[in-house]
C-alpha cells in the first residue's frame, strides 16, 4: 500500500535516498493532518466555541487544501512506475489486491468493534442500527464506503483506472478527471459519509502525482523555493476569490486548482525543511509508518470517545487546549507500537496481503 511503500521502489527508479525524505516525511505529514482533523472533531473542537475550539476549527480548515490532495498526489508520484508499465506489471496487480484487501480486512475489523464494543462516530456509518445492519453495512460498503477507510479503498480504484486508461492521452485523462473532480460537489448525497465523493474528487491529484511524476521530483529537487512561490501565489488568489466570491459554484470549479497547487506547496516547503537533517529523518520516520496509523486511528479514538479518558482529558487546564495534537500523537504512537508487535505475528494479514495471495499475483510459488 502506498500509505508506506517499500523504498526499494524508489530505488529501481534511480532516485538518490536523499530525495526519498522529503516524500515519506510529507506522507506522514499528510497522515497526521487527517488524525489530527479527526481527534479535533472527537474532542469536540469543531464545536465548541471557545479560543480553544476556533483555533482548532481554523487549523483542521487551513490544512484542507493541503491534506488529502497531497496525500493522493504523492501516492499517485510512488506508483506512476507501476502504472505507466499496465497489467503487465504484476506489481500493479498486487498493490491493487492488496489496498482492497486492507480495506476489506479493517471494514470487517470496524464492524467487529461496532458490534462488540459499541459504536460514536467513526463506526457510526457501521454501527447505528442493529446488529443485523451492521453486517448488511460490511456487505454494502465493500462497494460503497462511508467510513474513514475510504481513502485505502481509493487507492485500488484510482490505480486500476489509470492502468486500464494507460494507453489513452494523459491529458484527456486529467480533464475528464478535473469534471468529475469538480462534479463530486454536486452528486447526490445521503449525509456526510458518502465517501464515493472523495474517490471521485481527490481523483484528479493521485493523477496528477502519476502523470507529473518526473517534472514533480524534478522541480522540488531543482527549483523548489521558485516551485514553492507560484503554488503559494495559485493557492491563495483561488482561495481570496472563493472566500470573497462567497458563490458555491465558484469555489466548487476553484476547488481543483486550489488544491492541486497546495498540494505542489507542500511537497516543496517539505522537501526545504528537510534540509535540516534532524527534521527530515523524524517526519520521515513517520512518513514511513503512517500505514498502521490511517488504518488504526478510527477505532483508537472512537475507543477514547466511548471512554471517560475523553472528560478527563478536556478538563485539565492547558492540557485540554492542547489535546487534539496530544491525542493526535498518542494515536500514532499507538498504532506505530501496535504495528511492530503485529507484524512479528501471524496477525500480520491485517497490515498486509497473505502471501501466498501476493507471490500468486507477483507470479512466483505459492
């Protein structure tokens, strides 16, 4: 999975380790956004109207722009090899089978907790009904997701599209995926955990990341603080006219530039931080790990929203302030720590593919 690829991806393509840093440092950057966005919405920031909470509300906002779409830019940039070699590539085939595995696998995980244990927010889309429900939710959203799992099923989606579209123009590719990108604000909707509406907006970036995979690397390599000044100055004219436009359609069309530049902002300010040795191996480190990290963080908070740790927590002084980025480091902590234990086990099929599974696919023994 594309969450923590194995650096010896990057290595058949001849990139010097000194540039795999700033990739796996912004992956994890990407990754602790969308943890952070979720504690904050667990702990009650997104409501609450104190200093605190509009703090919180305004932070979770100003990284919109930059968190998912750099997530699926840079996942698009790691498998664009796979991708442009087609279904010839056995490689393609095992990334594919095993994002949806993953998927497939913590889905089931999720209804387990939501059935066993009980259910707030994150197995809400799972867990509000009966038991029975539940289980039918499994079956349902082995097609159609609505939790935050979301985004590994995507992952297989958007790489065996763009293999099976592999021959066709890139560019009729990027505009088809621009419309739907844009359209995604308009399909119709339940409530808010329709999450096919991200697979059909974030599309465009992991495109993006796989079709501008070597002008990307090579302007954040060579040009990144002028690569950094023109995303910076696309990201904030789009968003100057949505906010002061205050016209929905306006932004729903702005939305895609915004975020493909914000997403080109981050990599670059990334890849410059990580000029400071210090700072580039710890994101990376991160970077690395955020696998056990996004798969895990739903259930470790709704674990602490189904606990009094939550009260406890909001009521110390200071330390309640400060709880979204607390939590949201003991989350990762907790997942990186479970995930090494894990790993080590014949449990380990619920980080990765089986394999048997995976030499079969690869076209080896088994």
């Amino acid at each position: 999975m594309t969450l923590a690829p194995d650096d010896r991806l990057d290595a058949r393509e001849g990139i010097s380790r000194g540039r795999i840093v700033w990739i796996d440092a912004a992956r994890g950057i990407c990754v602790l956004g969308v943890v952070l966005m979720h504690a904050t919405l667990s702990l009650g920031f997104g409501v609450i109207d104190s200093t605190a909470g509009v703090f919180w509300r305004w932070v979770i906002d100003v990284m919109g722009p930059f968190r998912m779409p750099g997530l699926a830019m840079l996942s698009g940039l790691l498998l664009a090899r796979r991708i442009r070699h087609g279904w010839a590539d056995r490689s393609v085939r095992v990334s594919i089978a095993t994002s949806y595995w993953l998927y497939a696998v913590w889905l089931l995980l999720f209804v387990l907790f939501a059935v066993f244990v009980g259910s707030a927010i994150w197995t809400g889309p799972i867990g509000g009904g009966t038991d029975l429900e539940a289980w039918q939710a499994l079956l349902n959203q082995l097609v159609l997701p609505r939790t935050l799992l979301w985004y590994v099923l995507a992952l297989a989606v958007w790489t065996a599209l763009l293999t099976t579209l592999r021959r066709v123009d890139p560019a009729l590719v990027l505009v088809g995926l621009t419309i739907l990108s844009i359209a995604a604000a308009y399909l119709p909707v339940v409530d808010n955990n329709d999450q096919y509406r991200n697979i059909a907006r974030y599309a465009l970036f992991f495109a993006i990341g796989v079709y501008g995979s070597a002008w990307i690397r090579g302007r954040v390599a060579q040009r990144p603080g002028v690569t950094a000044g023109q995303a910076a100055g696309v990201t904030a004219v789009c968003a100057a006219i949505m906010v002061l436009g205050d016209n929905p359609d306006v932004a729903a069309v702005l939305s895609a530039p915004r975020d493909a530049a914000a997403a080109l902002l981050l990599l670059t300010a990334v890849a410059i931080a990580c000029r400071v040795g210090p700072v580039g191996r710890a994101l990376a480190w991160i970077g690395r790990r955020t696998l056990p990290v996004y798969v895990m963080h739903g259930l470790l908070l709704e674990a602490l929203l189904l606990s009094p740790l939550r009260n406890q927590l909001l009521g110390l002084p200071l330390v309640g302030a400060l709880s979204p980025l607390i939590v949201t480091l003991a989350v990762a902590a907790v997942a990186v720590g479970v995930h090494a234990l894990v790993i080590r086990t014949p449990l380990r099929v619920v980080f990765a593919l089986p394999a048997p599974w995976r030499r079969r696919l690869a076209g080896g023994a088994g």
